[in-house]
C-alpha cells in the first residue's frame, strides 16, 4: 500500500520534480504478475467445471444456492408470500398450484402423468384430535406419496388448542401455543417434537415406499415466521439469519436451491413458500422450521413456528 501512495504521490508531482523510472517498472511488473495469478485461478476452476466465486468478502453462514451446489444452477418460478391471515397468502398459494397442475390427486394411485398432491393434516376437515409424535410420518406414504421423518422424538398433527388431547398447548404443555398459531386450512398443523427440522422424500402413490420418485415443485404453509433475514434482537439490525427455511435436493442428495421463507409480524401470521421447476427433479426437501425446537415461549429469542399445507408436484419414478 505504501508503494501504491509512493506511486501516486510521483505521478502528482512528477510536473514539478522528476522521478526515476525504476518505481514506475517495479508497479507495472507488480500489477501484470497479480493479474496473471487472477486469470489463473479463474481459468482453473472453469477448466474444472466447479462453481467459483471471487470475492473479498467471508463467506456467509446462510446457505448461498449457487455457491452450494456442484452442478449447474438452474433458477425455479419462486411463489413466496406473508401476511396477518389466509387472504394475505391465497393468491400466491392459486398462482403455485396453477403452476404445478390441476387436478389435485388426491389419494389416487399412481403413477400419474400430470396433476399435484396436497396435505392439509385435516383428517377429512373435522378432526380436532392430536396424533401421537412418530417418524417416519407413514400416514401419507401409500396414498399420496409423502413420508417425512426428523432427527426428534416424531411428527405430529395438532390444533392450537382443545380437542379430546388438548392441541399444541398441552402437547407442548405451553399454553401459549393455543393463540399465538392460526391454521390455514382448519382444524390443525404439522410439527416436530424434539426438533425443528422435518425431511419429506417422495414415492409412487400406490408403491408404499417401494418405488422413490421425484417432484417437479414443493410448497409449504407456515404460521407466526417472526424473524427475516438478517434480524437481530429487539428489533435491532444483526447477521442472525431467518428463522424458517426450505432446502431442495435432487437424487443424489445435492442441493438444488435453498431460501428462508418470508416473515410477517404479530402472532398468528401465515406465510407461503413454493418453487417449480419444468421436470420432476425434487427428491427430498429439508424444512427447519423456527430457530429452536416448539416447547420454549415465542419471543424476541426464540421464534417457533408450526407448519400447515404441504403441496407438491404428482411423484414421477426414478428413471
């Protein structure tokens, strides 16, 4: 740096005190070896076909798409949208399935060449009970293709509140929980236990997990996403990143595309994130919902989030 001042503090006042050429060869021959050595490392790791970034700046903690993956990045149709209640995120939620296909599946066996799935944890609309926690969560697999796992204790479908068990304020004896969720569809959510992570694969509808298959599209319903990107605490600016985020694999388990899910403020808010590609290319998707496990009060540390709709592209087999 000292150099780089010496050489402009000659070029200043190189009118009215003469300065020896040998400053001036030494910063051209500095200058051309640098960019030699930049050209090189660029030209090999194109050569390599590995995904590169030149930057002075650290890499970041949040999942960076392009960087991640080890195969050519291919952006999806991103359907994203927050708000107070189900208004705020129902012509995004249209727009997805318009986009992924009609009709809804239902629990028709496969394989179908067109068309989606969809899970609303309902039971049918009216059942308010609250499902034991197990995982894997099989209750789907056979009829619509769908079975999640997380690394804790299970999978639950729950109320807010009431029913014969309670809902999430007894299941998480935190009574809290019972107005601080709003579902999207009525009566009741999806959540871990023990975790805030849930893995979905997908199989042939009909194939009771024998035959895995890919989807074309992912999108989930979340409700009380408090935290964006890049919040701190009390409202502050900080680097802690957004509490809820969905990850895409493909079938060899590398990372398709991964983004935070949008936040909305207030209790009870529902928020919506979905991506579509043109072919079936999902395998699995990751979802961490919320920074911390559900049990601990919902506040300025610890932001819990509950999941409701889970909509997906109709499983094509593995080829």
């Amino acid at each position: 740096m000292n150099e780089f001042k010496n050489y402009l503090s000659g070029a200043i006042a190189g009118k009215t005190k003469p300065q020896k050429p040998r400053a001036h060869w030494l910063w051209a021959v500095t200058a051309s070896l640098s960019l030699a050595f930049i050209f090189t490392v660029v030209a090999s790791h194109a050569q390599d076909k590995k995904s590169f970034r030149l930057s002075l700046e650290p890499d970041s903690d949040a999942i960076a798409v392009q960087d991640k993956t080890t195969r050519d990045f291919v952006p999806p149709a991103v359907f994203q949208a927050a708000g107070p209640n189900a208004a705020s995120i129902q012509s995004s939620v249209d727009a997805f399935r318009a986009a992924l296909g009609n009709p809804n599946n239902g629990n028709a066996m496969g394989p179908l060449a067109i068309g989606r799935r969809e899970i609303n944890w309902d039971g049918g609309g009216a059942n308010d009970t609250t499902t034991d926690p197990v995982t894997p969560f099989n209750v789907f697999l056979n009829t619509r293709g769908g079975q999640f796992t997380t690394p804790g204790i299970g999978l639950s479908q729950a109320p807010p509140s009431g029913g014969p068990q309670g809902g999430l304020a007894v299941l998480f004896n935190n009574p809290t929980y019972g107005t601080i969720f709003r579902t999207f569809s009525p009566l009741r959510l999806f959540t871990p236990v023990g975790s805030n992570v849930t893995d979905s694969l997908f199989f042939l509808p009909g194939s009771n997990g024998t035959a895995p298959a890919t989807v074309r599209g992912f999108g989930a319903v979340f409700t009380d996403v408090d935290q964006p990107d890049g919040s701190g605490p009390d409202k502050k600016h900080g680097n802690r990143g957004a509490s809820t985020l969905i990850s895409l694999f493909d079938a060899d388990g590398q990372l398709l595309f991964s983004s935070f899910v949008p936040a909305s403020a207030g209790d009870g808010s529902l928020s919506f994130f979905g991506v579509v590609y043109s072919d079936a290319r999902i395998a699995r998707v990751r979802i961490t919902a919320g920074n911390v496990a559900p049990g601990p009060d919902d506040d300025g540390k610890n932001d819990i989030v509950m999941m409701d709709d889970f909509i997906y592209g109709e499983p094509q087999a593995l080829p």
